[in-house]
C-alpha cells in the first residue's frame, strides 16, 4: 500500500507572534502555508492547543460569522493555500473541544481544544468529537473543578484502499507544582504524579477503543524521554517510539533533541507511539526546536513531528466491542 505521512503539532492556539495571549490572522496564515507547502502533504494531522471560540481566539482575528471556530477558519486559509501551491488535495477536519474558561456564560476568555485532519478520500469509521474521552486527573488539584480538562482525540479511519488505523491525539497536564518532588527532583516534565495517572488513563482508553495493533498515538506529552511517563508507553504499554528507533537514539539523545522551547530551555516534549502493525518508513522534515532551516521555524513554541509509515497488512484484528 501507498506509505502514509502523519504529523503532530502543537499551534500554540496560533498565537506565538504574542506569547499565547491571543491568536493572530498572521499566525494563522503562516502555519497553513508551512503545511501546504510539505511535499508529499500529511494524510493525517493531529493538532493540539487549538480553540473554539473565546476572546483570545477573536479579538485580533474576528469571526466571520456569530457561530464559527477557529478551526474552520484555519480550514479556509489551508485550503487556500493548498490552492497557490497549485494541490487539490482536501482534509476532513474534527474539533474535539477540551476546556473552557468563561468569563461569563456566553462569554469564554478562553478554551482548549485538539483537533484532527484528515485526506478527504479517507472513510472515517469512529470519532468521538462529540464527546472526547476525557484523561484529567483532578484529585491533586487545590481546587479541582478549576483544573483544566485535558483529553484523548480518536479517529478510526479508512484509507483509499480500505486499510484501517486507530488514531489518538492528545495533550497532558503539565507536572503538578504541589508534589514536593516538584521542587527537588533534577527533572519534572514527565514525572509529576498528576501526569503518571493521565498516561495510566490514556493507555486504559487506546486499550479499550483500539480495533488492531496498527495505532498511533501522537500528542503533546509534556514529558521527557525516559521519564515515568515515557516509560509507561515503551516499556509498561509495549509501545514504541519510531522516531527513536529510526535514528536510533538514547534517551538521553533524544533530550537533546528538543521539539520545544521555553525562554532558555529546550525540551523534547511531543511523541508518537506506534502499534506493532505500523511499519515507519522516515521523519524527513521533523527538525528540533530553533532550527532556523526548518519551515515551521518561529511560528510555535513546538515542532511539529512529520513521520512516513505503513499500515501492516490486516492482521491481528480484535474483536468489536
């Protein structure tokens, strides 16, 4: 079968121009142009820290219309640039909303969000946009109805020549400061006992919704190579992380990999964990955090990952639930 490219990307709502504190027409444009301009162009992208609609979303870059997300007016612009880079190919775009912080009850200051695109000749089987699983851990929260809901997204689709995949797009929590070892632990992203029990939740949930081995699990872990999050995935979950296998990388050389940044830190935070029934093929055009030759360079404060695979052919099928 015809090798199939995915990307993960955290857009940092399509606001770095102004730190995150509210997304841009600018920014906006500048990331479908990089993703336009891939060559081949991703099937599947899973995209995290997107918005539905709240002040941050809309008081630089207005809504078009009273009901409209920001999704679909990123949809727009990629499809416009599709279109100048002379390619006619099409995605099917799913929200699958997170959080919401309101100000008041039809007033959001902000919201949280993933979303996942895929080729328009893709059949899509399953989604769970209407009601994405949700993954938080609340009970560590000083105040847990104020903790910010984090998800898993999944797609189960079909591709032109009726192969199917599982995929999972998620976000997790950021270490949670309260935890002594926060404060005297030499590394945290990863390791905060609120972040152990979403990677416990999550892996319970690709378990429970999979239909085959052939799975990928993409995102934003927050989480550092060879911590316990990490770890739960590779050794616990009998996961793998192709981008390490195909470079064949340590831990250790994977940290210095970095696919995010921070003021002075750089940490390799994003993943993609894959089921034994996905063959990876390549990650032309994954470039670390700051690579100035890198066409998604300055537009996040992530990297996006680009990988190649192949879907094994059909075996090791469970049984529908």
């Amino acid at each position: 079968m015809q090798p199939l490219r995915v990307l993960s990307y955290n857009v940092r709502y399509f606001g770095h121009g102004t730190r995150g504190l509210a997304s841009t027409r600018t920014a906006m444009q500048r990331i479908a142009n990089a993703l336009a301009r891939l060559d081949p162009l991703p099937d599947i992208a899973c995209l995290q820290e997107v918005e539905t609609a709240s002040l941050r979303a809309t008081l630089a870059h207005p809504r078009t219309r009273p009901d409209e997300i920001q999704l679909e007016r990123f949809m727009a612009m990629l499809n416009e640039a599709l279109r100048a880079h002379g390619k006619n190919q099409t995605y099917e775009a799913y929200y699958f909303p997170a959080h919401t912080y309101r100000l008041t009850q039809n007033t959001h200051i902000y919201t949280t969000g993933l979303a996942v695109l895929a080729r328009s000749d893709f059949t899509i089987d399953h989604h769970n946009a209407h009601g994405p699983h949700d993954i938080t851990c609340r009970r560590v929260h000083p105040v847990p109805r104020l903790k910010q809901t984090r998800i898993c997204a999944h797609v189960r689709l079909r591709d032109p020549q009726g192969e199917t995949i599982d995929v999972f797009n998620t976000h997790l929590s950021l270490p949670t400061a309260i935890a002594p070892k926060f404060w005297t632990a030499p590394a945290r992203m990863g390791y905060g006992i609120n972040q152990i029990e979403e990677a416990y939740k999550l892996s319970h949930f690709i378990e429970t919704e999979r239909r085959s081995d052939r799975f990928v699990v993409m995102g934003d872990f927050n989480s550092l190579p060879g911590s316990p999050v990490y770890r739960h995935f590779v050794q616990d979950h009998g996961l793998y992380d192709p981008f390490a296998r195909l470079h064949r990388m340590s831990d250790d050389e994977l940290r210095a990999f970095p696919t995010a940044g921070f003021m002075q830190w750089r940490m390799h935070l994003d993943h993609v964990f894959s089921g034994p029934g996905i063959d990876w093929i390549d990650f032309d055009e994954t470039h670390p955090f700051g690579d100035k030759r890198a066409g998604f360079f300055g537009l996040s404060d992530h990297m996006p990952l680009i990988g190649r695979c192949r879907v094994a052919p059909r075996s090791g099928l469970l049984a529908a639930s």
